[in-house]
C-alpha cells in the first residue's frame, strides 16, 4: 500500500494527524541473518478479479476514466483526481492550487447564481475595481492613503453587487437533497483530490454537475474566499507552534525545490492573489488530459463511457502536466532549527530520500511501519512504554508529497518534565539500531500482514478503492501498481532494510527541528526544552 496521501489541507494537519495515530511496530531483532520465511502469497488473484470488473477509456480531449463495477448496494463513490498541486504554485504565487480547492464547489454558470448574465457583468466590475487598486498600491512606495481608501470603498463595492447574485452553497445542497454524501476535497503537494458519493439512479447528476464546473469555470467569490485562506493560515500556522515548525523545517531542509513553500502558501503572496492569475494556473493545469475520474459502485460501464462522452467531452483539450524541473542541491550537512514557544515541546527529525518511483520505495514503507505502526514499534516501545520519555513518536516515509525528492520525517511528542535532547538521543539511538541490527523475520511477516489487511480494507471501501485507483494512475500510468506494490513490500528483506537505513539515515542527510519553552528566569531552574 501506499503512504497514506496528506489529506489535510496544510502540512501542519498531517503533522497534528500523526500525533494521534499508532507508532511504529517493533521487533525483536537479532544480531545474525534471519532464517528465510516461506514468500507471502501474490497479489496477483486479487488483482485478476478486480481486473474483471475494471472497465478504462480515455476521451478525445485526454480525460481518463476507470470503472469499477460494484453492485452490493446502490450506490457510487466519484473521485476526481487533478494532476496539480502545491508544488505547482507558481512563484510569487503560492498558495494558488489550494485556492481551487476552496473554489471547487462555489456553482457553476446555472448553480449559485439567481442571474449569470448580470452577474458575469458584476464580476467583471469586480475585477476592474481590483485591478485598479492594487495598480495604484504598487505605483508608489507610498500611496496616498486618502486615494487607496477611495479605490478600497469601491472595491468593495462592486463585491457586494456581485454577491447579490449569489445563491449560497446551491451546489453543495443539490448534492445533498439528491442523497449525496461526503462532498469533499483536499490539496496535497502532488495533486488537488474532489469526491462524494452518490445514490447510483443519481450517476447522471454527477456527470452534469462535475462536467460543468470544469467546462465553464466561475470563479465565484474569489477575494472572499482568498481572505479564508488568509485567516485559516493565520489560525492554523502563525498562531500554531507546531505548524510554525513543520513551515520552518521544510525550509531549512529544502534550498531550491519548491516543496520548500507550504500548500497553504505564504502570507504575502495570499494576499496578492488574484482572479486573472487563477485563471492563468486554471488554463495552465486543468486540462482534462490532466484529470481522472474513478468511479466505483453500482454502474454500467457502457452507459458510462456514454454520458462521460456527452459531458466531459465538451471540454477543449489542453496542456499536459509538465514536471518540476528544480532539482534540490544534495544536502552536505546537519541543518538545526529551534523554535521557542511557551507550548508543548515538540521533535522533527528529517532525512532527504528519494522519490516514489525509486526501487526503494517499498522499503522505506517497511522501516515506516517496523519503526512507527502500533503499539509494538520500536519507537512506541522504546520511547512511549518503556523509557516513558515520549506521549507518541513516529515517523511518515514521503513528506511533504512523494512525486519528487522527499524527506522521511520523524516525529516525537515529549512526555511532562522531558526534554527534546534526550528524545532525540533515544529516538537516534532506534534510528541507529536499524543499521546495526537486522530486523527479524518474525516482524517483517508482520509487516506484510498489515499491508494486506490496509489493502484488504480499501478494496471493501467503493471511495477509498476510487481514491486509490486515481492515485496509482496518475502517479504510476496504471491502476495495477496498487497490488504489485504490496508484492513489493513481500519481497523486501531485512538485508535490504539495513541497507537503505544506512544509506539514507546519514547526520549530513538530516535536518532537526526543536519546539522548546523559553528558558526560565534568572536563579530558576534550567526549562524542560532541549535541542543543540
């Protein structure tokens, strides 16, 4: 299986969301080669049935479409996966590809508004007004004030004419009075992710409502939504130490590529954001070549491909995705960042590795799991159980996306009265250990098991199989990869774990970041915080 993709919004959420998940499972392990342990079965059946059910075609314009027939109960997952994300972000413009998640369900030219015609003329004068104000803001170092407030009163009200068109959350609620549930989305790195699901006598709803939001964009409420991001950013990072952290470690660790930039983007180039620069990224990134749609559930696959054509067909083709070019310089050395907050402490400790399409990928999702899944980790058992230095650690094996060059990130939250230098020598220690000391048999068969049992439950959820299967197409070009990577974890072996841990784990590959209290006042006692 893979990583579980970032489903927050921001980096910070991925991090808060791993505070409460199990830690790693450990292992008793040995100092000499492990007796060879009979080869777990092959994915291969699994994936021939799935494939009998499995119905693809791509469109004339490039979209692509996967089909999963499903006829236990009458009802359909949609997911929309776009090849787009954070990473994306143009410069000077981060931030941007989030923005289409908070846009995604805004309505359409027929949905959310009470008179598209005399709205289209109001947004327009939405747009004149903008462009008005912020080229006299840039045409001085110091505008005059009286002249700027002049230009932000009118502003302001050309958005109140335009939102008096507005039928607030039209498209939302015709989803949910025609049975619809889960209406949601997410921006990672590597992509921007749409789903909800359907009473499948409503599949042709999906079609029409999902077919004309990217057929004729409305970029609804733009500047409302933008000063939302604003305020989520503030609440969710500059008034969070935890995400001030992960912002800070990503970087510190990263010089050039831009997964440096936080998804949710920096608090300047939110504020600039505008209407002709989404549809700019809009043009440039959402052409349906760049899209697929994974269907799952009660269907025909024939009246699919039907309604698929007369739909999503209507839509010019565009530019394929093109890859990020930036290559990150290698890392020659220990980078350090510390934090003082008056909070709970708080330790990163990040190494540079490759992308998910390296041979390694599976191994490193098997170190993830030996160190970090559950209750018999090495670093639960280690750092939580017996040392009780730590409330929870762990560790995430692609962060912040996977696409490129990523870091493997350990996490750890230091128990009451301890500090984060001596979780980070404890935590180090287990790091070490998996260099040292070839992981037993025994925990490398549990390993596998849980991969199994996590792809055994995706393939009994209609919306997780959707996700999955858009997400290995997208990344891997087919949908199949999602089984043979579990073989891959299968094949993985402690030699290759020790291997890639030394390899990777190096101090000059590696990146700390410390959230400590400040130092107690003159006379008092050293503070509870740590770090170098």
């Amino acid at each position: 299986m893979r990583s579980a993709p970032p489903s927050f919004r921001w980096l910070l959420s991925f991090v808060l969301l791993a505070l409460f998940a199990a830690c790693a499972p450990p292992v008793p392990a040995q100092e000499t080669a492990p007796a060879a342990a009979a080869p777990a079965a092959s994915t291969a059946p699994w994936m021939t049935r799935i494939e009998r059910h499995v119905t693809e075609f791509t469109l004339a314009n490039g979209m692509h479409f996967i089909v999963l027939e499903r006829h236990e109960a009458p009802v359909v997952s949609f997911v929309t996966y776009a090849n787009v994300g954070a990473v994306d972000d143009p410069k000077g413009e981060t931030g941007l590809a989030h923005m289409f998640e908070h846009m995604a369900f805004k309505g359409t030219r027929e949905i959310g508004t009470k008179n598209w015609p005399a709205e289209k003329l109001a947004l327009a004068a939405v747009d004149r007004a903008y462009a008005a104000l912020e080229a006299f803001r840039r045409s001085s170092p110091r505008p005059d004030p009286k002249r700027v407030a002049a230009l932000e009163a009118a502003f302001e009200k050309a958005q109140a004419a335009a939102e008096s068109y507005v039928i607030p959350n039209e498209y939302p609620r015709l989803i949910e009075i025609n049975g619809g549930v889960g209406l949601n989305a997410f921006t990672q790195e590597d992509a921007t992710v749409f789903f909800y699901s359907l009473p499948s006598n409503r599949t042709e709803l999906w079609f029409y409502l999902e077919s004309s939001r990217f057929l004729h964009p409305v970029f609804r409420e733009f500047y409302k939504e933008r000063d939302v991001v604003r305020e989520e950013r503030r609440m969710r990072t500059e008034s969070n130490p935890e995400g001030q952290l992960v912002e800070d470690l990503l970087a510190t660790a990263y010089q050039a590529h831009p997964y440096k930039n936080p998804p949710v983007g920096w608090a300047s180039d939110i504020e600039n954001l505008t209407i002709e620069d989404a549809r700019r990224f809009y043009a440039a990134h959402y052409a349906p070549a760049n899209l697929t749609e994974a269907i799952v559930g009660d269907v025909n696959p024939a009246q699919i491909k039907r309604w698929a054509e007369e739909y999503f067909g209507r839509i010019p083709a565009g530019p394929r995705a093109e890859r990020i070019v930036t290559v990150e310089p290698p890392q020659d050395g220990e980078r350090i960042v510390r934090l003082v907050s008056p909070s709970q402490p708080f330790l990163l400790i990040a190494y540079h590795k490759p992308s998910e399409y390296n041979p390694d990928k599976a191994v490193f999702d098997v170190i993830s799991s030996v160190l970090s899944d559950g209750r018999t980790s090495w670093l639960y058992t280690s750092l939580v159980r017996d040392q009780k230095i730590a409330l929870d650690a762990g560790g995430i094996p692609g962060f912040p996306g996977t696409k490129y060059p990523n870091l493997f990130v350990f996490y750890d939250v230091p128990a009451a009265g301890r500090t984060v230098a001596e979780n980070e020598t404890a935590m180090l220690a287990q790091i070490d250990r998996l260099k040292t000391t070839l992981v037993d048999q025994a925990t490398l068969q549990m390993v596998q098991t849980k991969a199994r049992a996590a792809l055994i439950r995706e393939l009994g959820s209609n919306a997780g199989m959707a996700q999955e299967l858009a997400f290995y197409y997208t990344n891997f070009g087919d949908w199949r990869q999602l089984f043979r990577h579990l073989d891959d974890i299968n094949r993985v072996t402690a030699a290759d774990v020790q291997r890639v841990a030394r390899k990777y784990f190096q101090p000059q590959l590696r990146t700390v970041a410390y959230l400590v209290p400040p130092p107690k006042a003159s006379g008092a006692a050293p503070a509870a915080g740590g770090g170098r």
